[in-house]
C-alpha cells in the first residue's frame, strides 16, 4: 500500500493506492492518513498478536512518560516491529509533478 500525495478540484490530497486502485477516501493531512492507514491495517489483521487499540503507546509521549514514571517496561526502539508502528510516508508525489508542469506551461 502507498500513499499518494496529489492536486486535484479540491485542492492537496493524500490518499492510499494498492494494486494501482484507490483504497481510502480523500485525506487531508498526514495525521488524517495514518490514522486511516492504522484503522484499515486494524481491521484486516485478525492474528493472535492483534492489538487492542490502534495506537502504539510510543508514539504517545505523555503516555510514554506515564509508563516510564510506573516503572513498566519500555522497549529502547523508537518504533515497534509491527508495520503500523512505522511511520508513514509519502511514496508518490503527483503534486511536485503537477505544479512543475504548471508553471513551465506559464513562463
């Protein structure tokens, strides 16, 4: 799955292809993007190691703090081995492409 920065009518989206197809609605923000991306992944795992939440409590820094104060353990890795725990980027930029061809059809 990628995520696609683009320009259309409505102005910058971002949005998930898989398999060349639109899989997510229109987005607006890279926060919008992952939690779309975290809930969709959510959803299509049903494995014995499934989360009960979407969220990973190191990417919490209040939570993390929390954890820390009560003496639990915390893993030394930034990110967890989970794909979700990744941060998310952009893989294909439309827009750059679209706003450089833009500007060198109007000079």
């Amino acid at each position: 799955m990628q995520l696609v920065k683009d320009f259309l009518d409505e102005g910058i989206v971002l949005y998930w292809v898989e398999d060349s197809r639109q899989v997510s609605p229109f987005l607006h923000t890279m926060v919008d993007a992952e939690e779309w991306w975290k809930k969709y992944q959510f959803a299509q795992y049903e494995g014995k190691e499934r989360r009960r939440t979407i969220y990973d409590r190191r990417s919490n820094l209040e939570m993390r703090k929390h954890f820390e104060l009560n003496g639990r353990y915390i893993p030394p890795r930034p990110n967890g081995r989970r794909s979700t725990d990744q941060p998310v980027f952009i893989a294909l930029d439309l827009f750059e492409d679209k706003m450089k061809g833009f500007y060198a059809a109007h000079n």
